[in-house]
C-alpha cells in the first residue's frame, strides 16, 4: 500500500503517546456492484472520489461484488472498481477489503490493483474509541447450516485453485448459474434461519474480548445492544445494502460512529 500523504497544515497531528490517529474511518458493505446495476456501480464510483479524504481509512466489509470470478477478471466492471479504488488509494485513502460470500474469490492481486489490504474474516481495530469487531457477518448466521457447509467448500483452497483453472467465459458462466440458484435458494429459507444467531454474536464477542461489532450481509441494517455476561452491553452495527441512487455509510470521526446519507447529486 502507498504511505499516507503529509499532514495537511490544518490537520491536527497525533502527539506522541496518544491513540488519535489521523484521519476518519468509513464502513460499507453489501454494495453487490454487478453490470447490470449500472446506477450502483455510478453511486460507489461517486463515493470513494467524493467521501473518503487522505488520510481516512476506508473499510470495505465484503459483497463488493454480486460475484467475483477471479483476480484476472478484464471485464468493463472490475477495471471500473480497480481504478476507483486505486485513484482513491493514490489520494491518501487507505483501504481494506474483507470477502464476503459473493466475493470470496478476492485475492492479493486484486488488492494490489486496488491498492487495498485484504483484511481476515475477523479484524479487530478501535473504532470511536472503542476495540471493535468488523466481520462481514456471515459466519454469525450459524442457523443456516447448508449455507455454512458450502461455505467451507467455495473457501478451500483446493476448489478455488480448480476454478481459477477454468476459463474467464467458463467461470462466467458457473457464477452466473450460481448466482441464479442462490436467489432461488434465499426465497425458500425463513428469515429467521439467515439471521445472525444471537448465542453465536455474544460468543464471537466474547471470543474477540470486543464489546463492539460491525458487519453486513444480513441486509437488515439496525443498531442492537445485546447484554454481555459480564453485565456490559455491547453494539452490533448492521450495514446496509447498497440501492440505486442512495446509501447510508457509517463513519467514525474519532469519537463517534455518525450514519452518513450518499447520494448520486
Ligand atoms: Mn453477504
């Protein structure tokens, strides 16, 4: 990654010692940028020219994608969001990139066009002053068993090293079938069953010893207290998902989380 830009003459540097960091940190997730969501694809091109200033941190919480077929994809859509990603990397924008459950194929190459650091599926990091979980949420989603079993099929290295065998055409088209089955499949669970499982969120938290925690995915984007057993409440932020011509993203200005409004002007 590119080192950050100096210090502009009215930004206040850390002082040695001190945890401020320059800089504030944004959270998005769910954006599902495809080719046929053209106005999407416009909205998220808007906001990392617009949003992120240098210095910021930018954290991407997975399904950038609506489907990622490999680091050497050369279609319109992904030489759109590397070179996004990239001018706002040159900027001073530090970006990291989770994997969520449509882009799971992301890898090191991809990260280096966009100039990004791929983050694991679990990343702590101060967040409002506060240590602070970022998942893409999946893996919360514990009830949905079928789910979690094709998960650790598509995450194997073996069977992502089969598929990167394939052509680009060949992949397209599995990932095209894949994503048809994949609504197919959704339509028929319960809600219930693709939504974080509560037990499984206190355990992550107490696992991570974190009273806060960021992800997506569920598309059900909420602010829940959940009781800790040590008596504590701690913070489960859902992010959106990414619609046509507007979007809530989150950002944090050192001491708060503020819910910021993104539109297409
Ligand atoms: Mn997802």
């Amino acid at each position: 990654m590119k080192s950050s830009t100096p210090l502009s003459p009215t930004s206040c540097p850390a002082q040695s010692g001190s945890l401020i960091i320059p800089g504030r940190q944004w959270f998005v997730s769910d954006l599902h940028l495809s080719i046929e969501r053209p106005a999407t694809l416009e909205l998220f091109e808007h906001f990392v020219a617009e949003h992120p200033q240098t210095d910021d941190r930018l954290f991407i919480l997975g399904d950038l994608f609506d489907a990622w077929i490999g680091d050497d994809d050369d279609a319109e859509l992904a030489m759109r969001v590397r070179k996004a990603l990239r001018t706002a990397s040159e900027r001073g924008v530090r970006i990291f990139i989770q994997r969520g459950n449509r882009d799971f194929m992301m890898g090191k190459r991809l990260m280096r066009a966009c100039g990004a650091m791929l983050l694991p599926d679990h990343f702590v990091t101060p967040v409002a002053g506060r240590p602070t979980l970022l998942m893409h949420g999946d893996l919360l989603c514990t009830d949905d068993v079928d789910y979690q079993k094709a998960r650790r099929r598509f995450r194997n290295p073996l069977f992502q090293w089969l598929m990167l065998l394939k052509s680009l055409e060949e992949r397209r088209r599995i990932a095209a079938d894949y994503r048809k089955r994949s609504g197919e499949i959704t339509a028929k669970k319960s809600a219930e069953i693709m939504d974080v499982n509560a037990d499984t969120v206190i355990r992550t938290l107490r696992h991570h010893r974190v009273d806060q925690l960021i992800h997506g995915h569920t598309h059900r984007p909420a602010e829940h207290q959940h009781a800790l057993p040590d008596g504590r409440t701690a913070l489960r932020l859902v992010l959106p998902e990414w619609h046509e011509n507007a979007v809530v993203a989150w950002q944090d200005d050192g001491k708060k989380l503020n819910a910021i409004n993104v539109t297409l002007s």
